[in-house]
C-alpha cells in the first residue's frame, strides 16, 4: 500500500475537518485540487491512482500541474495559486506524518506562488464644496 491514499484521508479527515474545522468551501476547493492533480500525476506517470506514492509526487511534477493548469485548462494565476495552496497545505501536513520524504516534501514546499496584476482599489473621499457652504453627502472617486 503507498502513503498517499491514507495521507490524503488523514488530511481530510482529520486536519482540515477535525483540527483546522474548515468550511465546506474550503474542504471542496481542496479536494478538486488533489482530484485534478491525482488525475494529471497518472496521465504523467502511467501509474493508477490508486497506487500513486507521495514520491511520485514530485517537485518537478507538481510545476508540471500548475503549468497545465494555466495552459490547458485556462486557469488565471489566482486559481493556480488556489491549488497550489492545497497542494502546500496537505505537503505540510505530509512532512509531519511522513519525514523519509522529507526532501521531496521541502522541494514541493519550496514552489512559489505566481505573481499578477492587482486591482488598485480606491476609497471615496469627499468632494469638497464652495467656501462656507455646507454640503449634502456628495460623493466621489
């Protein structure tokens, strides 16, 4: 048997559902991203899923992903960093449970997110008004 099926239900089960009580949302968002990434490591590897070892899931690999993920399914560098976050989350909790990948946990870790434009969000501020003149609640960018 590999570590990664028990590391993924441990992950699910116990960190994120018992210990971090996440959202929904979030155990959601996180389990599309392991599934999508599963799915791409054995078209990648040629391994079934269920006998992928956290060693196969490699640094090199898992640039891989993220790089199929804006490149064939179109993801922004937001939703690619989304993923990466879950795949960050669950090699951190991996480096605990397992320490003889530790290597191959670290070089995962060591990913960085992917820089991107940011809207500049500004805040209303007060028109002013004529001198000595009150004015009504006007409003402007």
């Amino acid at each position: 048997m590999t570590l990664l099926a028990p590391t993924l239900q441990a992950y699910f089960t116990d960190r994120l559902l018992r210990q971090r009580q996440a959202s929904p949302h979030t155990v959601t968002a996180y389990r599309r991203a392991w599934r999508l990434l599963v799915v791409y490591a054995a078209g990648q590897t040629g391994k079934a899923p269920s006998i992928l070892d956290i060693g196969d899931l490699d640094a090199a690999l898992i640039t891989g992903f993220l790089d199929h993920l804006e490149a064939v399914r179109h993801n922004t560098a937001r939703t690619r960093n989304a993923r990466l976050a879950a795949i960050h989350s669950l090699f951190a909790y991996a480096a605990l449970e397992h320490p003889e990948h530790a290597g191959d946990i670290a070089r995962v870790l060591a990913i960085p997110a992917k820089k991107f434009d940011s809207t500049l969000v500004t805040h209303p501020t007060r028109a002013p008004g004529p001198a000595g003149a009150t004015t009504r609640c006007c409003w402007s960018l």
